[in-house]
C-alpha cells in the first residue's frame, strides 16, 4: 500500500511537472496595441473599391496590431476575418526550407551534399550555351549541383517546368519525385552556384530530396514535423469545400480603378482540390493568417512555437534559415526565405508570394509584419501603405511592451 501512494504521488508530481513546463513553455496572448496604423493606411483603397480588404498583423515583443479590413468577396459583403482562406503561394518556400533545416539538423543532410546523392537522375547534368534559330548547344555542367543551391535559387533552374500553366499551375502539376526527374532531363541555364534565377522548380528538387531522406511524401513530414506541431490546421494543400467557402477571392488590381473579380487565374486553376492536385513546395499551400502566425512566429522565437513546442534549434534558424546561405555578393537568400547576408539586429527575413501575401520577422527585437491580400496587377502604393503602416507601429512606444517576453524555450 505504501509503495502505491509513493507510486501514485511520484506519478502527480511528474503529470504536474511536465504540465508547468509545457505552460511555461508558452507565450501569452499579446496585448492589443490599440493602434490603427494600417487601418487609417490602407481604408481609402476599400472604400473607393479599389482593393477589396486585407489583412495586416504587426507584432511587437509582445503587443499586437490585427486589422481584418474590407471583404473577402465584395459582391456578397463577406467581410474578411484571420480565418478567411487563401493561397499563399510563394511564401510555401519557406516551410521546404524548414524541411531541409530539420534533416540538417538531425544529421541526415549537408547543405553541401550533391543532389545527385539522393537523386541519381542529377549525376549528369548539361547547360544550354546558346540557342541560336531554335538550335540549341549544350555544354556538359562542370559544377556539382548541392542541396544548397537548389534551395537559393542558385541552381540554374527555369522559374517552372514547360507547360507549366498547362498542367494547372499551383492547384494541379504532378508528384514532386516527377518534376525532379523531368528538371533532371532539361539543361540547366547556367553553372550551378555561379548565378541567380528564381525558381519554383528548384524547391520543389528540395522537397523531393525530403522524400527520400525522410521515406514519407514531403506533405507528409511537413504536416507531422510542422505543421501538427504548431496547431496549424487549416494549411493544406488540398482545402475542403467548407474552406474554400472562406477564402479570400482574388481580384484584378489597376490603379484608381475598382478591383474586378477573377474566377481563376492561370496559376490557380479550378477545381482546387481533388486527388490530381498534387503538393507544390516552389508555390501551393493554402492557409490563414492566424496559421501563418504560427509558422512566422516560430521562426521569430527562433524555432519555438507561441504553444511551447520546439521545431528546430535556436542555433539551426539563426544559422542557415535567418542568414544567407548564398556566396557573398549574391545577395540575401537562405533556405527558401529571403535572408539578410550578415547578421544585426535590424534585420528581417521571411517571404512574400504572389496575389501579394508577405510575412517577415526580426529575432533580434521580437518583430514581425504580415500582410494578405489576393490580387493580380500592378498597384505598389497598396504595399507601400502597408509598409509605412508597419513602420509608424515599430516606432510607436508601449508602456507594456515586454510584458508577454517570450519564456522558458524549451530545448
């Protein structure tokens, strides 16, 4: 009987001692700041029509500016809310390359292995010297072709695949393992590691090399590595009927002029969801901004989610996610996030994606800027407001700011 009570005390102890280390592990709730930067920035443009509504979050060591303007859809008023749904397109890249950061991290990749170690169809690779009346030269690549350069952009791959629009654009395409092998097949525009060419393609070569490290499809490890850990449950590539009942319909944007509605464009091609829509790591998940909180927030806390769970080591985001992984004079890129080249306390990084949705954090002072909106064209000064908004935030002082300071990372 003594042994059971010392048992069963030893077991309360231990249930409430992992409870206090989880909730300590965890940041409050942040404060509202009170503030209307990008309300009073960004109201003009929805009461004229000329952008529908947006969704703009500014953090600040632990105060919150949240402002959800304007509507979803304007022809049925459907107001815009954190919830609302929407493709996030480009900003995908950054969670390949907490992928790829994760298996480093465990020891399982080198930034500077060969590709063609986990995928034998990159051991021979060719460049394209000219194309001189449609007959082209191509010269053998003399550059090993790493993991690091397909994930900077530095690789010498096309933006897409031919016939990308073709096949469906971000909601369509093929299996990740199949755009590698058909990457493999066409010749690369430049030495690898010599130049700059943005890419979906060679993100999606890091995805598939995931695939092979981790044995489980890249959606798979990014939802149980990431994305259940961090309580992100509405980013999918495959969004349910009921979601894309909220999401932020995408608009064509010209300047004072009202924003005109469209179905589909040809990098979002209906239908949405189905078992032929495959998972683009280059550009194709769906979430929300209260998600994309969670992700961006973790990366701001250093790989520690808002919930107390850790994703990566601090050491592992400042390394190789928060800093340039390119050769000097390329310009700032890490893993899928655009990176600052060196390393001080006024500097961002994060993503931004197409149909303008942007997310960037400093570690250094705890700050993060967000902004979501779904349009095509040209209209700089809507992003312009946004960032003077963010701005005016940053430089406004709270007498509770710190007050939430993020505690107890846990190892």
């Amino acid at each position: 009987k003594i042994m059971k009570k010392v048992l069963l005390v030893s077991g309360l102890i231990f249930m409430l001692t992992s409870l206090f280390i989880y909730v300590e592990g965890k940041e409050k709730s942040p404060v509202n700041s009170g503030t209307h930067f990008a309300k009073d920035a960004l109201q003009k443009y929805v009461d004229s029509g000329e952008i529908p509504g947006a969704i703009c979050i500014y953090y600040k060591d632990g105060v919150q500016e949240t402002t959800c303007l304007g509507y979803a859809e304007i022809s049925t008023k459907r107001p815009i809310t954190i919830d609302s749904f929407f493709m996030q397109c480009s900003q995908t890249k950054g969670f390949c390359g907490v992928t790829i950061a994760i298996l480093v991290e465990e020891g399982k990749l080198s930034l500077d292995d060969p590709v063609s170690k986990y995928l034998p169809e990159f051991s021979e690779l060719w460049i394209q010297e000219s194309n001189v009346d449609g007959v082209r030269k191509l010269v053998k690549a003399k550059n090993q072709l790493t993991v690091r350069m397909v994930m900077n952009h530095t690789g010498g791959f096309s933006f897409e695949l031919p016939n990308y629009m073709r096949m469906g654009g971000w909601s369509h395409r093929m299996p990740l393992r199949s755009v590698a092998t058909m990457a493999a097949a066409l010749p690369l525009s430049f030495e690898p590691g010599t130049r700059i060419q943005y890419s979906n393609v060679g993100i999606d070569i890091g995805a598939a090399i995931v695939e092979v490290v981790s044995r489980q499809r890249w959606e798979d490890f990014l939802k149980q590595r990431v994305l259940d850990p961090l309580e992100m449950k509405d980013s999918t590539f495959w969004p349910s009927n009921k979601q894309l009942e909220t999401k932020l319909e995408l608009y064509k944007i010209e300047p004072d002029k009202p924003a005109t509605i469209i179905k589909q464009s040809p990098a979002m091609q209906l239908p949405f969801n189905g078992d032929r829509v495959f998972p683009s790591a280059g550009a194709g998940l769906w979430t929300t901004a209260r998600d994309q909180l969670k992700f961006y927030k973790m990366l701001m806390n250093l790989g520690v989610g808002d919930n107390g769970v850790r994703i990566l080591k601090e050491e592992t985001v400042k390394s190789i996610l928060a800093l340039s992984s390119r050769p000097k004079g390329f310009g700032g890129y890490s893993l899928g996030l655009y990176a600052p080249a060196t390393d001080d306390e006024n500097q961002w990084f994060g993503h931004g994606g197409a149909f303008l949705t942007r997310c960037f954090v400093n570690w250094h002072k705890r700050q993060l800027k967000l902004v979501a909106v779904q349009f095509t064209g040209k209209c700089d000064k809507i992003e312009k407001a946004h960032n003077e908004a963010a701005e005016k935030f940053f430089q406004e002082q709270f007498n509770n700011s710190g007050e939430n300071e993020y505690t107890g990372r846990m190892e």
